[in-house]
C-alpha cells in the first residue's frame, strides 16, 4: 500500500507539469521499442491538409456550399432581440455549415416585413435563409417565438418553434432552436446548449474542476472535496465525477454535491474514469502500474481488462468500445478493446470517440517535436486513415467531440479553448480558459 501511495504522489507532483500525461510519463522510453519500428509505431505523424476556413458542409446527399443565412432582429423586447441575434449568429458559425450575412446588407423593410419575408428583398443581398422572431412579456418570463424560413420556398417559414422561459432562459431556448434548424437540413440535431468539464490548475499542487457551455459561455468552478480534483467525467443523470486526492495520499472516485466518496472498496488509487451507455471504466492504479477496470456504473462487477504497464484514459464509443492509452508496446499508443490503433508517432494519448457524419473516428493528441497536435484515426486502426486536425498553430490538447459529432473542442496555447469542425477547419476560439482532461456533455 505504500508502494501505491507513493506512486501517487509522484503522480499528482507530475500532473502539475502537464496534467494526466504524467500516467504514462512514468516510465516510460523517450524512444519507440525495436518492435515498434518494426511494425510501425515510429512513422512520421502526417501533415495537415485542410486547416483553413471551411467552406463546403457534409449533409445527406453530399457536400454543399455554406447556407447564407440573415439573422433579423426579433420584433419585441431589445434585450431580448439582441441576445436572439448574438446567440445565433454564434452558434450558426461555430456549427461550420452556415455563413452569417452582414446585418449591414440587409435591405429589406424590416419594419414592414414584421416576422415575416419579402423573399425578393432577401435573395437580393444573398440570403438562401432569413431567421426571424418575436417576444412578448408572458408573467414573470417571455414567450419567444423563432422561425427558419428558406427563401427559395417562398414567404412560408419552414420552421417555426415557440418557448415560454424566465428572462435567464432566453438563450438556453435559442440554442434549442438551432439545434432544430440543424436537423431540419441535415436529419440529426445539433448539440448546442450542452457542456463540457475540465480540470486545471488553481494553485501550487492544486487542481479544481470547472464547467463550460459548449458555445465557451458560463464558465464555472464545481465544488470538490479534494484541492487536487482530477480528469472530470460527466455521468449518469449529468453527473460531474473527478478522481479526488485525499489527506492520506489516496485518491477515490467522487461525484460533485456529494462529500462521500463514490466507491467504498479499496481498488487502488483511483486517476480517471469514463461512461458510456450501462458501463464505468476506471484507472485505478496498483503496485507501480495502473490498469482499467470495467463495471457498472454504480461500481459494482468491475473487471480488469487490460494487463501490464500503464494504462489510462479510457473513452466508450457508441457501440460500448473502449478506447484507452497504454504504454505496453513500449511508448503510448492507442488502444481499443486491446487492438493498437495508433501506429504514427512516438507519444498518443487522450483518445475520445467522434461519430461525425463521415463516419465514426477517435479523435487523440499526439506528440510532435516540442508541440503537441491534434489527430484522427479510424476505430479499425488503419495507418492511412490517420490525419491531422492542427499544425503550425501552437501546440494543442485534449480533444473532445460534440455528442453530434460535428465539432471538436481542445485547448491550445493560442489561447484558450478552440473548437473547429472534425477536419479541423473553422478554428475559432471560443473561451480564454485552459487546463486538461476536457470531456463533452452526451459524448
């Protein structure tokens, strides 16, 4: 047991360094293993392609040119207007499928129009999408009612949603209606409006966990038990878990609002952990190794699925794989279900399932000289599926996928929290915060 403790707490003095990394910096060889040359593990990670703005969106049917889209002002309350049309405008660029027109083009009588369209007068600055809306004082709250309407379809909205909310909820409701708008032209909603959680340094020897809209608004820190909370997961009912760091040296799971640690028996000194559909995984570290154990979410039937060395960062994908980073070929490698699936670069860690609309993919960083750089590979392990999201742009970390799969989170040392598209194009930051071990709400 003290063998543990004290791997423990070199860990956490490492975390400080550069976060969960240090799980698998113990350890390990600063070069690949003759094995690895020899199957692979030290070809040269490939180069970006596209990381330039996007201009064309994947939907049903093919590839499409970005919608042009007009945000009017909504006929009501001003406050209410101008967080309508704010909101929006953000989502609609954040999602990579739209091109918000300058309210500045517009010439239509706005005035006249009301919450309706003169299809000529919007076809004439480029608009192939007007959004329109009004709100009106209902109680203590507001009635807002948006509506899409497609400017080849005529003066008929095509879409048309209304939400009674308090004042505060206003752009909670728009977020809704985007996603609406979203599935309209592609079949599948958007996610806007969910969040995401990370962990990052407060102090000396000090971590918190903190949690961040998707669109990089209402950041918040989460009340822990521990001043070293690690790798945040967001679980059963929007639960928010951490592995926290105790007076004697342990470290156990917890959930946030709950001071009682979450699983009783002793497994270890627990680093991570991860949920996907009925099923926990954990990083529980034991006599100078870690491994990931398996169970249900409760904790109950965990069951040990990897064998030697270190193992860390366990991520599901949709169908209950298990994606996870472990160092027993000789450097950090992706892992799913125990089949290596990274076989470029020398040093991959962080891996997260994204189910975008090409197709399923695991999203990872990996390490490049002195940078670190985001990539994706096919679940199947394929060396020539594997690409480059970022390059030349500082050095980036910790992806996370949107639960629609159409965007991709990570930090950077540009300066904050980015996001872009699952090609890595449209980066746009989105918040000035940084830290580690960022996970998405629903992914």
């Amino acid at each position: 047991m003290q063998m543990t403790k004290s791997l423990g707490r070199f860990l956490v003095a490492a975390l400080g360094t550069f976060g969960s990394a240090a799980l698998l910096a113990f350890g390990i060889p600063r070069t690949a293993t003759a094995a690895d040359g020899a199957d692979g593990g030290n070809a040269p990670l490939p180069t970006a392609t596209e990381n330039g703005g996007v201009t064309q969106v994947f939907v049903s049917g093919g590839n499409r040119a970005l919608f042009k889209v007009a945000i009017a002002p909504t006929v009501g309350d001003p406050a209410v207007s101008n967080t309508v049309v704010e909101t929006t405008s953000r989502d609609f660029m954040l999602s990579s499928m739209f091109q918000v027109l300058d309210p500045k083009s517009f010439t239509a009588n706005l005035d006249k129009e009301g919450v309706a369209i003169d299809p000529a007068s919007w076809r004439n600055v480029g608009a192939e999408g007007v959004i329109k809306g009004s709100s009106v004082p209902r109680g203590q709250g507001v009635h807002l009612e948006l509506r899409l309407y497609v400017v080849s379809r005529g003066s008929d909205a095509v879409l048309t949603k209304g939400y009674d909310v308090g004042q505060s909820g206003v752009r909670g409701a728009v977020h809704e209606f985007v996603n609406e708008v979203i599935k309209w032209f592609t079949g599948t909603s958007g996610t806007f409006g969910s969040r995401m959680v990370f962990s990052a340094t407060t102090g000396r020897g000090q971590k918190s966990v903190f949690s961040i809209d998707s669109d990089g608004q209402n950041v918040g820190k989460l009340p822990t038990v521990s001043n070293v909370a690690l790798a945040p997961a967001i679980g059963p009912g929007g639960g928010v878990y951490y592995a926290g760091g105790l007076p004697d040296g342990s470290y156990s799971l917890f959930k946030v609002g709950n001071p009682a640690a979450v699983l009783k028996q002793a497994t270890g000194l627990v680093f991570g952990v991860a949920f996907g559909g009925s099923k926990m995984a954990l990083v529980v570290s034991n006599s100078g190794q870690s491994d990931i154990f398996v169970g249900a979410p409760d904790g109950s039937g965990l069951t040990k699925v990897t064998r030697g060395g270190l193992n860390t960062h366990p991520a599901f994908g949709p169908g209950g794989q298990l994606a996870y980073v472990s160092n027993v070929s000789g450097n950090p490698q992706i892992y799913v279900d125990g089949k290596r699936v990274s076989w470029r670069g020398t040093y991959n860690m962080a891996p997260v399932f994204c189910n975008d609309p090409e197709g399923s993919k695991i999203l990872f960083m990996g390490r490049d000289g002195g940078t670190w750089d985001i990539f994706s590979v096919d679940p199947g392990g394929s060396a020539a599926s594997m690409k480059r999201l970022t390059q030349e742009q500082g050095s980036n970390t910790y992806p996370a996928c949107s639960p629609d799969g159409r965007m991709v989170a990570f930090f950077s040392t540009r300066g904050g929290l980015y996001t872009s598209n699952p090609q890595g194009q449209n980066q746009q930051k989105i918040s000035s915060v940084t830290g580690e071990s960022l996970r998405w709400e629903g992914n």
